[in-house]
C-alpha cells in the first residue's frame, strides 16, 4: 500500500513543482544594460539576498544582462565577471551619468568642429580682404590710366593742330607740294607733244 501512495503521489509531485514551486527559467538571451541611477548596487553569488555579496557595481556601469531568474537578474561585467542583482536595478537606457559622458563627448566635437570652422572663416574672411583690396588698387589704377590717356590724346590732338597751324609750316608744306608740281609739269607736257608728232 505505500508503494501504491509512494506511486500515485510521485506524478503530483512533480505537477506541483511545475505549476507552484517551480522557479523561473533563465532567459540565455544576451542583453546590453546599465545599472540604474542608484549609488551603488551589491553584486550577489546568486539570485536572491541569501547569497552571499561578492562586490559591487556604481551607477550608470555598463553590463550585459545574461538571464532571470526570482526577480533577479544575472549579469556580465568586467570581460567574464558574473553576479546577480535586482532586476529593478537594471536599465535597459543609459543612466544620468553615462548620457552626460555623451553629452560631453558631442559638445567636445561640436566645440572642436566650431574651432575649426572659425579658423576656415578667418582665412576666408583674410582671403577677401586682400582681394578686396586688390580690386581697389586696380581700379585706382585703371583709373589713373584712363586720365592719362584722356590728358595724352588732348595733348597729341592739340600738338597735330598746332603743328599744321604754323607759319614755317604751312609755307614749307605749299613750297614742297610747288616744287613737285613744278618739275612734274614740265616733264608731262613735251611727252604729249612728242606723242602728237608721231601720229
């Protein structure tokens, strides 16, 4: 008869197990997390507060979640460190501290990144002044040639008007074209005449 029980009370056993006293099975599944913002967080051999502490962790510390288990989570840290903790210490979001290294880390670039942009401009702004200035000095001197131009052309004009305005001039000018005229004219005339006798 106590076989029998033995028997018929081993199956219950085991559903009891199953439905009552069961605990949780892990979860394998790897999960980057961070503890949260508590000061600091105690590191236990296993999943419960029996356990004994075998360290500690500070907030915002990056560890990979590695199961669950009682309300307990079992992490990863230090390369192939483990221990359990609470889960509700856990953070699946960086904590104050870790998005502070960030926002640091982004203003450092963006500061670095502004430098060097302010430097570019600098040059830049360098770079137009001299051309700038360049363009004045070559307008200043581009102007300077056209006046020098206008004053040579009134001075060139004015000196071909009054060479053909004097005296000696214009007098050598008629004698010059009179004594061409003139021994022209006589050489022209006796070859008509020598031309008709012919005829």
């Amino acid at each position: 008869m106590f076989s029998l029980f033995r028997s018929s009370v081993r199956p219950l056993f085991f559903i009891g197990l199953l439905v009552f006293g069961l605990p949780a099975q892990s979860q394998t599944e790897q999960t980057p997390a961070y503890i949260s913002d508590a000061l600091v967080v105690y590191l236990h051999s296993g999943p419960g507060n029996q356990y004994r502490i075998i360290g500690t962790l500070a907030a915002g510390s990056s560890v990979m979640r590695l199961s669950e288990e009682n309300g307990y989570a079992q992490i990863q840290y230090e390369e192939n460190k483990t221990g359990w903790l609470p889960k509700e210490n856990l953070s699946f979001t960086p904590g104050l501290s870790a998005q502070l290294s960030e926002l640091q880390a982004t203003f450092t670039e963006q500061s670095t990144r502004l430098a060097e942009l302010e430097q570019a401009n600098s040059l830049l702004q360098t770079d137009l002044n001299r051309v700038t200035q360049e363009r004045d000095q070559a307008q200043q001197e581009l102007q300077q040639l056209s006046r020098s131009n206008e004053r040579l052309t009134t001075e060139l004009d004015q000196t071909q008007a009054s060479f053909w305005q004097q005296p000696m001039v214009l007098g050598g000018a008629i004698l010059f074209f009179g004594l061409i005229f003139g021994l022209l004219l006589p050489k022209l005339i006796p070859q008509r005449r020598s031309s008709e006798r012919w005829m």
